[in-house]
C-alpha cells in the first residue's frame, strides 16, 4: 500500500489530496481563488502565486486531518512541476520538497498534463488501457493515446486557442464574465443550439483543432446582430466546440481500434460534452471513461495518482528539479 500526498498549485486552484495506490481517494481539498482573480477577468500570475503561499499550508493540513494521517503514514509527496504560472508551481514544488525531506520520504515531480490523464483512474479504477484519452483544459486540447501506463501517443492538438481558452475568450466578450466555460455552460442551456450554424474548423482527416477561428465567427456575428439573443450565442458556439471535439475523438478512436475512450480536463466539466461524449461511445459500442466534474478540473488527487506512477517508474525526483512552465506531455516520438 503506497500513500502519496499530492499538491496542485500550477495556476489558480490550491488543492492538496492523499491517495492510496493511484486509486483510493482518502481526502481531496481543492482551493478556488476565482474570487480573487474575477474582477481583472483571469488569472493574474502575481495574485495567483501570493495566494497560494498563503492557502497551501492550511490546504494541506485539511488533506492530512481528513485523510486521517499521522506520523510515518505517508510514502511520498507529489506536486505538479509543470506545466503552469511558474511562480504558482515554485510554491507547490518548494513545499512539496520541503515536506518530503522532513518526512524522509521521496519528492516526485508530476506533469500536470500526465495527472489530468490519470484523474479517470480515481473515478473509475476498472479502466483499461490502451484508451484513446480526449484532453481539454484551459491551456490544452489533444487526443492522446495511453496505451499503457506512462506510454502516449499523440494523434492531434490545437494548432492555437485552446478549448477552454475559447470558452473563455467567448464568455469574456459576451460579457459573461470569469470562469468563462462554466458561464457559458450556464447560460447556454436557455439557448438554442441551432439558432447560428458557427463554422466547424479543420473538419478534414486530421486529429488537430483550430479553435481561434470560431471565436472570430462569435465576434463578428454579434458585431453584425447586436440584438442577438446571448444564450443563443453562447449555445450554438458551445455546439460548434462540442461537434467538433467529439467528432475528431471518435475518428481517433476508431483509428487505433480503441475499446475505450476517456475524457479530461477542465472543459470535460461542460454538460454538452459530456452527453455527447457518451452518447457517441454508446452508439459506437466503446466504454466511455468520463470522471465526475470534481476530478476534471484542477486537483491535487489526480496528481497524486500520476506521482504514483511516475514514483513506481522512475524513482524518485531530485530535489534540485525545478518547475518547468513549458513543459509537455512526455509522448512517443515527441
Ligand atoms: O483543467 P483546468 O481546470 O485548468 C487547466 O489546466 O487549464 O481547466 C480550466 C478550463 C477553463 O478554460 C474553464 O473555462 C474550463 O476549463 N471549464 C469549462 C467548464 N468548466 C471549466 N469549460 C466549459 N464548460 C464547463 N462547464
Ligand atoms: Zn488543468
């Protein structure tokens, strides 16, 4: 039985969480600071790092007292060395070494792109590999292959905005304010979905996205229609995105004879796609893998349960590795 303690602060969530063996989630405590960062409409880097010295202590300590932790229980601390702010990840890394070396246990280092794809084991640990995995964050879109643990393959990515990136951008300008994806999730439901035929891009063979295009269509479309209704707006690009991801993720999908497909990421928390996302694994006979909106956006389980088996492949993380704000999922061939 390995207890790892995992620790999330690679942009504006403070979370902290004990996991035993990549699989049972003892306590997971996630710190918002959207409030903070709201009335500036994102996250400012400088707010964002501030924050987190001050939430990350308590926020462990509530994972700990939770988890019921004491003296000698635990085997490693994990936190997410990137990618990210790299002042919000330094506080994680820093106190996640720190905690390691009093406890005399190992440090590991988990890519934050890594830990999104292992939030659907903490959700359902009956999965299986290979899956053909559907990554949409804030700062990410790809579809990756995991055909085993710690093995990926990359079949697309977004040529430039991000998904959530868009679902932000859109909000912003509709004035729908900040967390935009979860604002136009909201408001979307009293919209018509068919109400504007926003453009599909890169609707072709490959597995890659384009999503700045899109946002474009929104922008001079209200510019042209100002007495457009918003909801439907915000319903039919939020249908433009959701065709569009979960068309190319079933074409992957079939592409590799995947038997399972998995969804990830903050943008997994829309209620669009994740209706599609399972209605299309239906119709095509796949077990869909689709974790609970909590595991999708940012937590310090899923980085938990990564450090797991990053701990179990590589061994320990030196402690002079740094955070690394670029970093990239580790793919074959990449
Ligand atoms: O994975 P995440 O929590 O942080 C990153 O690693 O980026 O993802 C945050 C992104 C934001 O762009 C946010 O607007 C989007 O996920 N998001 C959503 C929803 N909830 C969060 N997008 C669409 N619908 C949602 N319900
Ligand atoms: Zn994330």
């Amino acid at each position: 039985m390995t207890t790892v303690l995992g620790i999330e602060t690679s942009c504006d969530e403070t979370a902290a969480a004990v996991v035993i063996d990549a699989i049972t989630v003892r306590s997971s405590v996630v710190s918002s600071q959207v409030v903070l960062h709201a009335r500036y409409g994102g996250v400012v880097p400088e707010i964002a790092s501030r924050a987190h010295v001050d939430l990350l202590a308590p926020v462990v300590a509530q994972a700990l007292v939770e988890a019921g932790i004491g003296d000698g229980d635990l085997d490693a601390v994990a936190a997410t060395v990137g990618p990210g702010l790299i002042g919000s990840l330094l506080v994680g890394v820093s106190a996640a070494k720190a905690l390691a070396l009093v406890w005399n246990v190992p440090f590991v280092g988990v890519n934050h792109l890594e830990a999104h794809l292992y939030a659907a084991f903490l959700d359902d640990p009956t999965l299986e590999l290979p899956v053909v995995y559907l990554l949409v964050s804030g700062g990410h879109t790809m579809l990756v292959h995991m055909e085993d643990h710690g093995r990926y393959r990359l079949l697309g990515q977004t040529i430039d905005d991000a998904a959530g990136e868009a679902f932000d951008k859109v909000a912003r300008y509709l004035g729908l304010g900040y967390p935009g994806g979860p604002a136009i999730d909201r408001v979307a439901m009293d919209g018509d979905p068919q109400a504007i035929r926003f453009p599909r891009a890169m609707a072709d063979d490959s597995y890659d996205f384009s999503f700045s295009g899109l946002k474009t269509s929104v922008i001079n479309h209200v510019r042209k229609h100002p007495d457009v209704a918003t909801a439907d707006v915000a319903a039919s690009f939020q249908e433009a995105v959701v065709d569009v991801l979960v068309a190319k993720a079933r074409r992957a999908a079939d592409s590799v004879d995947a038997k399972g497909m998995c969804l990830g990421g903050g943008v997994a928390a829309n209620s669009l796609l994740r209706e599609r996302f399972l209605d299309a694994s239906a119709a095509d006979g796949r077990h869909a893998y689709v974790p609970s909106r909590a595991m999708c956006t940012d937590n310090a389980a899923m980085v938990a349960a990564a450090g797991y088996w990053r701990l179990l492949h590589d061994g320990p993380t030196p402690l002079d590795a740094g955070g690394d704000p670029n970093l990239r999922l580790p793919v074959i061939g990449g």
